[in-house]
C-alpha cells in the first residue's frame, strides 16, 4: 500500500455537524443502549466568535470558522438543583457586551448565569434564582435595549412571551399567549411520522425570535421531536410580543434523506451578516430523544419572507467564509457545493457483521440502520465500491453506538482510523491517516485538497470512541461520470375538498 494523505484547508462542513456530542446521562433514557444524544440548540454570534449549547452537555462550544467547535466543561446546576437535566433546551442571550443562560425549569430556583468572557470559563450568577422558571426558555434583546423572554414545550399550552426588568430581571406585568399551533389549518403542525394526529396532538416548543427591518419573526418547532418532519414554523409581528402572523409553510423541515429534522433551532448571523439557522436532527433508535445538530442557510427573500434551505441539507456546504451571497432558495442554495453521493446502496465489503447489523447500512442513507463489527479490534475494516472511476472530494465517517459504555459527557473521547484508495480493489495508497487523532469525531467530515479519481475506499479502524466498530454512513461525496436527469413529466398535486392539509403528489417513474 503506497502513502500520500490529501487533505485540504476545509472550505466546507456537513450535517449532522461533527461535534463531540455527550452520551445521554439519563439512565432509563440508555434501556435500549447507551448513546449520544444532544437536541434544541442555540448559536450566538457573541464577539466575533459562535457559542453553541444544547441540551444535556455539561458544557458549550465555541469556534471562529463554524467547522472547529472546542468544548469547554461547565456544570450550570447549582447544589440545591435536584435532577439529570443539566441545561436543558437553554436560553442564551446577549445583552450588550454581556452574554446570558438559563435552562428549562419549573421551578423558582435555577440560576440566572452571566459572562462577559465565556471563551475563558469565566461564569458568574446575575441571578442566584430567577423568579420566573419555563421549559424551552429564549431571550431577546431588542434595539432600543429591553429585554424579553419567552417559553413554552406542551401540546396543549401556547408560546408565552414577557418583557423583564433591565436592573431587576423581574417580569414586567404578567406574561402573554403569544402563539397557538393551528394543526387543524396546517397540515405540518399534524403529530406523528406521517402527520396524521394519532396518538398525541402536536406540541410546540423552542421559541426564538429574530428581528429584521423592523419586524419580529417567531420561529418554533413543532410537532414532535422524535419524527422526520420535526420542523421550524415561523410567524412575523410589528412588536416583540405580537401579534404574530404565520408564514403557511415551515421555516425549516428535512423530511428526506440521512439527517431528517430540521425543528427547535436558532437562527444568527455570521460575521459577514449573513442567516444561517441552527436546529434539531432526529436519529430516536435507542431513544425517542436520541438526535443530533445540523446547521443549514438561512435569510430572507425580496418579500421580507424568512427562508431556509435544506435542500440537499445534508450533502456538503461551504462554511460561512466561502458561502456565496444570498439568492432566493427556489433558484439556488447559497451554501451547496454540488457535490453528489456517490455510493449510495453500492457493493460493499466489510470484516465481519455483528448479527442483524449488516453491511448493507453502511450506505443505504438511514441514520437510523447501521452496520457493526464483532469487535472494535484494529483488524475491522470497511470496503465501499464506487462502481467506477469517479471524482472524490469528501467523505463522512457516520459512527453508530453499539455497546457504548458512557452515560453523561466525557472529555478523553477519541477516535482513529485509516482511509485508502484503489482503482482496482488490488493496489492501495492511503489518502487519509487519523491514526494518531486525539479528538472525539462522531460525524467526522474530511474534504481533499484536491479531488481524486478512484473506485474503491477502504476504511481501517485504529481506535474506536466507544463500544464496537459501527458505521452508520460511510458516505463519499463528489461527481460522478452520469448525465443530469432530465425534468419530472407528468407531475401534478392531488387534493380532495375533505381535507385540503394533505395531498397526492405524482409524477411519471424513470429506470434510472
């Protein structure tokens, strides 16, 4: 086997975002196996850096480019908090050079935090036991400096919003309804995998407001966490506490391909200006709340309509310094490098299979199937065939948690593993070498320097974070040697006058 690694100065990420996600540290969460799982995540643009939280992390990150996220360890419960939820769905806020975080409560005794340097740990309380407790808390700053915060997480209660005191962080008078789910209007707020409202009605939950030429949009996800159109709705308003007008469509929704769900997010701003909106992915195997983060291109159309991209959202995108200008996103995805899938459900090779485990989940595009190795052993490899000759520019490393052994966030968490190329399955050179990496890379991302020409990649595991060598997706990604598709024929949309939510939608089928 020849060497020679290829690896480029990134220009680009893909979701899930490959971050050290923490292991649920909830026991009766872990019955079905231990697993990572992390949901309802917040990114603000606080000096020039982006500071990421979420759920259960025992801690936050931060980064300069959105590729490179360093996690920093804080514990926010204080003695006398009692339970697993360590920052659950946080609030994050930003009041002047001042940043600001709550979790979700039902009490009157969580901790109101401050920082002015959050980079550096340095944490302290603004209020010992905030007054006002709520699930899925956010915080608002507006122009003129007050301050706002909203709640709400329940499929019978709305969205509630009030203004607090500036000096006091009391509330100012009582709090308000400020949004309701209207289920039987929009065919997305309908709960279950197939919106057809068996079961549970649609919750609601993870307010967010972002401020634009003067108006207010709400942004909240709905109907459930755990199902494949798990999305973003947003509602527009002349003032901070409404009234709120929907946009009929979902902000943000991925109902499609290896990462769905695109629900209880944020929205921020990069340092050139430009949206992007943070949200949800669902996995929910081991758990119903087993999930991960993507991030996706955000803005706002010639209407002052608020938009997001998830069309091909989890192929890969260029990182905010190479993001392309704002186009509206029936013509383009600003951030999408056109880069295609290049071995989906393609012959593959593998070392061995762990029972029901098997290796065709390598590549069939389910978060939720993944292939295992009897062991973690360095003699565990992958084999994947492109078919033929084919151009490569990147490649995700998609690993499952079979047999984990963690609950709660760990911090000497690693993984290692080689990667190399053939055209002939004969003769190999190695194109990427992690065997000496020292980080925690569960969604691991590695774009070229330059593209290769190749068929075959085989991957070796070195050293495995946890549990068994199990892959949900080895995914590789680049051009391949076809020809564009030609336009659907025959498409139309069927409605029958009962039920106007829902609709048949056809077109003509194709061999290929």
């Amino acid at each position: 086997m020849g060497s020679g690694q290829i690896l480029a100065q990134q220009t680009t990420y893909c979701n899930p975002i490959n971050i050290d996600y923490g292991f649920t540290p909830i026991p009766n969460f872990s019955e079905w196996g231990k697993h990572r799982a992390t949901a309802d995540p917040v990114i603000v643009n606080f000096k020039g850096d982006y500071y990421l939280f979420s759920t259960n992390q025992w801690g936050y990150w931060h980064s300069n480019d959105m590729l490179k996220w360093n996690f920093i360890s804080k514990k926010f419960l204080r003695p006398w908090n009692k339970g697993y939820d360590e920052l659950c769905a946080p609030a994050v806020g930003v009041i002047g050079d001042t940043m600001i975080v709550f979790g979700s409560t039902y009490t009157n005794n969580f901790t109101l935090w401050m920082s002015t340097n959050p980079k550096a740990n340095e944490w302290k309380p603004l209020v010992d036991s905030f007054e006002i407790g709520g699930w899925d808390p956010a915080f608002f700053t507006d122009d003129d400096g007050k301050l706002y915060m909203y709640n709400g997480s329940s499929n019978v209660f709305p969205l509630y919003g009030i203004e607090l005191d500036r000096k006091t962080f009391k509330p100012i008078g009582t709090r308000k309804e400020i949004y309701h789910l209207k289920s039987w209007r929009y065919g997305w707020q309908r709960f279950g995998e197939h919106m057809d409202n068996t079961f549970l009605d649609a919750f609601m939950e993870g307010a967010w407001i972002t401020k634009y030429k003067n108006k207010y949009y709400l942004q909240y996800g709905a109907p459930g966490t755990e199902f494949s159109g798990y999305a973003d709705g947003v509602a527009i308003g002349n003032s901070p506490l409404g009234h709120f007008e929907e946009q009929s469509d979902p902000l943000s929704m991925k109902l499609g391909g290896f990462a769905r769900g695109a629900g209880h997010g944020a929205s921020f701003q990069d340092n050139s200006g430009k949206y992007w909106h943070v949200s949800t992915i669902m996995l929910s195997v081991k758990n119903n709340f087993e999930r991960r983060i993507g991030i996706w291109p955000t803005g706002f159309d010639a209407d002052d309509m608020m938009w997001t991209s998830t069309a091909f959202g989890d192929y890969p995108h260029y990182l905010p310094k190479y993001r392309e200008m704002d186009q509206v996103p029936l013509q383009s995805n600003p951030a999408f490098t056109g880069w295609m899938l290049l071995n989906y459900k393609k012959p593959v090779k593998v070392s061995s299979t762990l029972g029901g485990y098997s290796a065709n989940n390598i590549n069939d595009e389910q978060m939720k199937t993944y292939w295992s190795a009897v062991s973690a052993n360095q003699s565990e490899w992958l084999q994947s065939d492109l078919g033929s000759i084919v151009k490569v520019n990147a490649i995700q490393i998609n690993y499952a948690d079979q047999d984990a052994t963690f609950l709660g966030k760990q911090t000497n968490l690693y993984h290692q593993y080689k990667i190399f190329a053939s055209d002939d399955g004969v003769k190999w050179n190695l194109i990427i070498d992690k065997s000496s990496n020292k980080i925690d890379i569960p969604h691991e991302y590695v774009e070229l320097e330059k593209p290769i020409l190749t068929r075959f990649l085989r991957m070796e595991n070195v050293h495995m974070a946890s549990g068994k060598f199990a892959i949900s997706g080895f995914r590789v990604f680049g051009k391949g040697n076809g020809y564009k598709p030609p336009p659907v024929k025959q498409f139309m949309v069927l409605r029958t006058e009962k039920d106007k939510r829902s609709a048949w939608i056809k077109w003509s089928p194709v061999d290929d």
